[in-house]
C-alpha cells in the first residue's frame, strides 16, 4: 500500500544533477515548439539551482488543465539534468 512505498522511498538519496544550461536550453526547444515564457522559467530556476548548493529550497510547480504539456516538459527537464523521470 500507500506506506509501505513511502517507507521504501530513499529519501536521503541525491542523484547528481547535470548544470549546462545550453543543453538545457536545446533540450526545451527541441521537445517543445512555442512556450517560450515557461521554458524562460524553467532555465531561470535551473540556473539558480545550479548556483546554490541547498538541499531544501524552492521546488518548480507545474500548473495548468490537461493536455497543455506538463508531462512532457517535466520529462524534459529530466532529460536536461540527467534525472530519471517518474510519474
């Protein structure tokens, strides 16, 4: 059930994240067409993680009604740091 996979979760587990943000940059464009504001957004936050080594701090929220790309993008920008996508 529901705790036992919580339990289960590394929690303390830190996977390495790549910082180039012009393949980041190429990433986005290629995979998405259009939304340049959002995947403004997005490089912008990427960059700021990249320079503040915090464990904790702000978290990129994805909103919007079905259909209009959330997935997708959150799997970009899994591919753009070299994490691995779970839904």
């Amino acid at each position: 059930g529901y705790i036992e996979w919580m339990v289960q979760v590394p929690w303390n587990a830190r996977s390495k994240v790549k910082k180039d943000l012009r393949q980041a940059q190429e990433i986005l464009d290629t995979d998405h067409y259009g939304l340049e504001r959002v995947k403004d957004r997005i490089l912008e936050y990427l960059a700021v993680q990249s320079r503040v080594n915090k464990i904790k701090g702000p978290i990129l929220c994805l909103v919007g009604p079905p259909g209009v790309g959330k997935t997708s993008l959150g799997q970009s920008i899994a591919k753009a740091t070299g994490r691995k996508y779970i839904r």
